[in-house]
C-alpha cells in the first residue's frame, strides 16, 4: 500500500503546480488594482516627462529595453496603465518604433497569460469539455472552425476587454499560433492610435491638459476598425448562409 500512494504522489504535485501561474497572475493583478492605481497615469508621465526624455537622449537602448520589460509585465500580470504604457511609446519613441515596441509587448504579455491560463485550468477545462457531449462541447467545436475569424474578431472589438481576449482562448484550447497571430495583427490598428496619440504628448502637457483617449471612438478612427471587424466576420456569414442553405 505504501509503493502504491509514494508513486502516485509525484503526479498529483504537477497537476497542482500548474496552475500556479494563473494562480499568481490573478494574485498580482487584484493586488495591482489596489495599489498601482494612482501610480501609473499621465500625471507620473507629466511629471517625470523631462527625465526619461534626457534617459532616452543619453542610453536609447537602455530605455527601449526597459519600456518593452515593464508593458511585457503591465499585460502579463493584468496591472492598470496598459493605455499610459502604449501613448509612453509614442512619446519616447516615435510612431514607427513606439507601434512596433507597444505590438512587441503586449503580444509577449498576452502569450504568457495564455500559456498560464493553457497550462493550469485550460488543460482541466478542455478535457472536461473533450469528453462531454452537451452545448460546450458544440461550442468548441464550432469555435474551432472558425478560430481566425473570432479570434480577430475578439480583438478587433473595443467592447472585449484585453484580459479577457488573453485568457479565454487558453480556456477553450483554441491553437496557440492562430491565438499569436489574430493577436499580433488585430491590435495593430489599436497601437498605432494609442502611440499617434502619444506623438503629440508632448504638446498636450505644455497646454496644461490630459491626452483624450477618446479618439479611439472618433468615425474616422473607429470606422476602418469596424470594417475590419466586419472582413473578420465574413467567413462566419457565410458559412452561417451555407448552413441555411444546406437545411
């Protein structure tokens, strides 16, 4: 008997092990709500905008690295100021290396939410699903044959929270390449106006005002997001038409 439960020890204690991951993301994102708040916002931009400008100026390199570090943690671990991080870019870097810097790191954040959702209660969660035979089990088999076209759709949609375009994929055990590549590619458009805005950042504070993230939801910025929302969704219209047609 004790052969027995000394071998079945060592596979109970990696089963709990992975999903320490998620486990500590959750942790440090409900902490970081509480404490980094007012820590992280534009008035700490403003107020230290001269120094990292002269960083900047005297170690290029130096800061790129450790502006890709810190977003890469900001959306790893769910931390507010994911928007002040993407306008920073534009700030310090311009709008060709702050788009490319601000795509780099949040897609690395997303990635490692996704592995520690995948590898903890998406692997429990998926199985279940695999061997049931209900609603959940059409619903992941539908998503899957439509995996690109929801997963762009997912971040396309201002509405869907970033967070949540991280983590439920890992959940439902959509493939990890066509997660990183609806990934990399549908918050493009997002990036390039957050770091537009911050272009300009520097002529917003000398005026005494805040940068208005609003601009996200002005026609000629939302429009072409929409319709690429919309080119996203015609693969799911038209197979939806087939079916009708099929019947």
């Amino acid at each position: 008997m004790n052969d027995i439960s000394d071998s079945d020890k060592p596979e109970q204690r990696p089963s709990l092990w992975r999903h320490a991951p998620l486990a500590a993301i959750l942790s440090v994102a409900v902490l970081g709500a509480f404490t980094l708040g007012d820590l992280i916002n534009f008035d700490t931009l403003r107020d230290n905008r001269e120094a990292l400008l002269a960083f900047r100026d005297a170690n290029f390199a130096g800061l790129a690295l450790a502006f890709i570090a810190i977003y890469i943690v900001i959306v790893a671990f769910s931390l507010p100021g994911a928007a002040v991080a993407s306008v920073t870019g534009g700030f310090l870097f311009g709008l060709g290396l702050g788009t490319v810097f601000n795509v780099l790191s949040a897609s690395l954040g997303a990635f490692a939410i996704f592995w520690a959702a995948r590898l903890g209660l998406g692997q429990t969660l998926a199985a279940r699903i695999e061997t049931s035979d209900g609603t959940l089990k059409r619903l992941k088999n539908g998503l899957h044959d439509n995996e690109i076209s929801v997963l762009f759709l997912m971040r396309l949609v201002p509405a869907v929270p970033f967070f949540v375009a991280n983590l439920l994929p890992a959940l439902v055990g959509v493939r990890f390449v066509n997660f990183a590549l609806t990934t990399v590619l549908g918050i493009i458009p997002g990036a390039i106006v957050f770091t537009w805005i911050g272009v300009g950042l520097g002529e917003v504070f000398d005026r005494g005002e805040r940068p208005d993230l609003s601009l996200l939801w002005e026609p000629q910025v939302l429009a072409p997001i929409l319709g690429l929302c919309l080119l996203a969704a015609l693969p799911l219209v038209i197979k939806a038409l087939r079916g009708r047609k099929d019947i």
